[in-house]
C-alpha cells in the first residue's frame, strides 16, 4: 500500500515502467511521474501568478492608506504616520509588483514557494512592528490592526496549499505562525491570546497541507488516466499493427513455400534435365523472393529502431542511374517497358550511402514495373537543386488515387489491397533511408496518365562531370 501523499509519484513511475516493458514500445514518453510533476509545477506557478495579483492589489491599497494617514491624518481619523511606514509598504509593494510582471513573463522557479511566504511573513511583520512603534505615544496599535495582521498570516499560512508542495506547505505554516506569535508579543497581548493567535494560524496551515495532498491526488490519478488510456489505445494499436504483420507475412511467405513445395515434386517427379533446371529456377526465384520479404522486414526494424547504418561517401548519380537501369532492365524488358535516364547537365555529385540509395531506386523502380502497364515507359531524372540533387522517378501507369496519396509511404500500404506481390514495405524504407540522409522524398500522381516519385539528397561540393 502506498500510504504518503507525495508516494503517488513512485506509484504512477511504477505504474508507466510496468506498461512500457509489457509494451515493449521503446522511446514513447510514458513517464508519468514526470508527467505529474509538469503539471503541478505548471499549476504552482498559475497559482502564484494569482497570488501576486491579490497581494499587488492589497498592497496598493494600504500604500494608499498610510501616505493619506503621512499627509492628512486628520482624513481617515488616525494618529499621523511617521515616512518610515510609507517608505516599508512601497518598498513591499514595488517587490510586489516586480514578481507579477516576472511571473506575468512566464518567469518560475521552484525556490520562490518558500522565498515568497518568508518574504510576506518578514514583511507583515515588520510593517506591524513599525506601526506598533509609530503609534506608541497613542498607546500602541489598535487591537484592529493586530488582528489584520494575524488574518494575515492565516493567508499566508493557507497560501501554501496554492503552491502544490508539502514541504513549501510545511515552511509556510512554520513562518507564519513564527510572525503571528511575535506580533502577539509585540501587541502585547496576554499569553492566552498570543496562543489563541497562533493556533489558529498553526490550523490554518495543517488544513492547507491536507488540502494540498487532496489537489496532488486529483491531478496525479488524472494524468495517470489519461496516459495510461493512451497507451492503452497504443497497445491495442500495436497489436493490431502485429496481428496485420502475421497476416501479411504468413500469405505472402506461404505462397514462395508452396512454389518450392510443387517445384521439388516436380523434380522429383520428371526425369529430363529441361524439367529439372525449370523446377531449380522456380525454386531459386521463389527463395529469392522470401529472401527480399526477410529483408524488407529486417530494414524495417532496423529503421523504428534508429539502427540503419548509414555510411555516406562521395558518387557520381550517373553511376548510381547505370547500376539500377543495369539491374532492373531485364525485368523490363520482360514487362515490355522502356528504361531510361536522363542526367542535367553540370550536375553535382552526392554525399549518399551508395548501397542504400540503389535500394531506395529499385524499389521505386519496381514498384512503377510492376504498375506500368506494357508499352510503358520509365524514366529516371536528375536535377540540381540547391545544395542538393533532386532524383525522379517517372512512369507512365494508371497513376495513384489522390485518397490513397497520403498513405502510399506507410507500412503494408498497397496499391490494390488483392495485391500481394510484396508486403508493402518498399515505399516506407525508401522514406527512412532518404531522411536517414536528411533528404525529402515525395510523389506526384496524374491518374490514368503516370506518376513521379522523387526524392532530395545532399549534393557534394564538385560537380560530377570534373570527378566522374
């Protein structure tokens, strides 16, 4: 059982490192302690902006009184106040005002929930002693105004709970009640009374304390919801994302493993060598297929996980362009599509990950393969932009949706949900490994006449053709 006010901290952080290891969601802000903390500090700081606002006003209005009891006493039916008082109420008054505008200007810090009690506990206390001392000829102050001293520090004392700490709650009762039992003396009052006066303060702080563990309860069970409603709504996010990857993975996987499957029966089965090398070449595509799908999940991972390594070193785009065109036109050639390229003249060359940006064109470069239809054509564009090269891909298929275009670099995404030549997975490494490099990458889709993907890399200081 947690049984101390302020332990409801440790129980939220026990709580969120509970969830975050079930979870296993490494990197989500599920610190709810520090949560809780924001918020009261937040709240601490609206609450003494309040305070400052009564205290400047209070204070304005006995500066008011004793500069009218300094000049015309005569007005306001009092004996005459000596400078002293009215120079100690406008030194108090100008402190006043300087910490609203501090607060006012988004000015906190976590010292001013005791340095503003004892500061207003010094200072009614020194203003009663002044007037106690002003008014001695007349007898002393009136009984009146020593209890609007004692009220006083009442508030101070119950200014504390405003503050949202238990320490700054107990440091308030203690100084208020200390000013309370010296202007007790000082009044001269009997020793019952002075006691009255300070156990009514004292109570006045011990209601303020608990008051203050009421507030911290609230604000922290509510934080503590609310995040823990959030991460809920994750987890179930989360186990959706998982039980989508499972589908996904286990039909596209099965169909490779079942192309093996007929292909090792069929070797075994047929006796000409023909029949044999066609079944070794069915089972070698497919394995290779699986082999990319692994993969793809692999650099996915590695990629939510920040551990893609990027190693950058100085290319030529022309040759990045003649190594993907050399790749991938077979498969054009089968699909009955024209690949080409196009460079801009005086282009830079680029600080890139050769190996990574080859990945990022073939799969832009496959997926517009895949997508265009035959007689097609796919081009491949290099521009200078600045400080940079901007690198297109652009065919001519029946284009994108513009409802799917905010969604075609998220995971799993599909052109056509029946589609399951791949997870889905290109368009979203692409994205990581061109922002890995600080690029941009982006696309423009006409339907039924062709889309552009194109992506920004950093260009290095020569142009390529002096260091091609």
């Amino acid at each position: 059982m947690v049984r101390h006010a302020d332990s409801q901290e440790l129980l939220a952080a026990s709580i969120a490192r509970a969830v975050h290891l079930d979870l296993a969601l490494p990197g989500r802000a599920t610190d709810i302690a520090h949560a809780v903390e924001a918020a009261l500090l937040h709240e601490s700081r609206a609450s003494e902006y309040t305070l400052a606002i009564g205290r400047s006003l209070v204070l304005a209005a006995y500066l008011l009184v004793t500069m009218i009891a300094w000049v015309r006493p005569e007005a306001l039916a009092l004996p005459a106040m000596p400078l002293l008082n009215v120079a100690a109420a406008a030194t108090w008054l100008l402190l006043a005002v300087t910490l609203l505008l501090l607060l006012r200007r988004g000015f906190y810090h976590r010292h001013l929930r005791r340095v503003v009690p004892a500061v207003d506990a010094t200072a009614v206390l020194v203003l009663t002693l002044l007037l106690q001392r002003s008014l001695a000829p007349f007898g002393g102050a009136p009984v009146g105004a020593v209890w609007v001293a004692v009220s006083a520090c009442a508030l101070i004392a119950f200014s504390g709970s405003l503050r949202l700490s238990r320490t700054s709650v107990r440091f308030t009762t203690a100084v208020a009640t200390g000013a309370a039992l010296v202007i007790g003396v000082a009044a001269g009052l009997r020793v019952l009374e002075v006691a009255f006066l300070a156990l009514a303060v004292l109570l006045t702080g011990l209601l303020s304390g608990r008051l203050t563990r009421i507030i911290r309860r609230v604000i922290t069970n509510e934080i503590a919801r609310v995040q823990l409603a959030r991460l809920y709504d994750d987890a179930r996010e989360a186990a959706a994302a998982r039980e989508e990857v499972l589908k996904i993975v286990s039909h596209d996987l099965r169909n490779p493993l079942n192309t093996i499957g007929m292909a090792a029966e069929m070797i075994l089965e047929q006796q000409d060598d023909a029949t044999r090398e066609r079944g070794v070449g069915v089972i070698r595509r497919a394995s290779e297929r699986m082999n990319r799908m692994v993969q793809d999940l692999l650099d996915v991972a590695k990629l939510e996980t920040g551990r893609l390594a990027i190693e950058v070193e100085d290319v030529s785009v022309g040759s990045l362009f003649d190594e993907a065109v050399e790749m991938l036109a077979p498969l054009a050639t089968e699909r009955k599509l024209a690949l080409g390229s196009a460079l801009a003249p005086d282009l830079p060359r680029v600080c890139v990950d050769r190996g990574r940006i080859l990945q990022v064109l073939s799969n832009l470069i496959g997926n517009a393969i895949k997508f265009t239809p035959p007689g097609g054509s796919i081009m491949l564009q290099a521009q200078r932009d600045v400080g940079a090269v901007r690198i297109a891909v652009i065919d001519t298929g029946p284009g994108i949706p513009a409802d799917q275009m905010q969604r075609i670099f998220g995971r799993f995404w599909q052109a056509r949900p029946s589609d399951r030549r791949g997870l889905g997975l290109g368009l979203t490494i692409a994205k990581s490994i061109v922002e890995a490099h600080g690029g941009r990458i982006g696309a423009e889709s006409r339907p039924g006449e062709g889309t552009e993907f194109w992506f920004i890399i950093p260009a290095a200081e020569r142009p390529q053709s002096d260091q091609s």
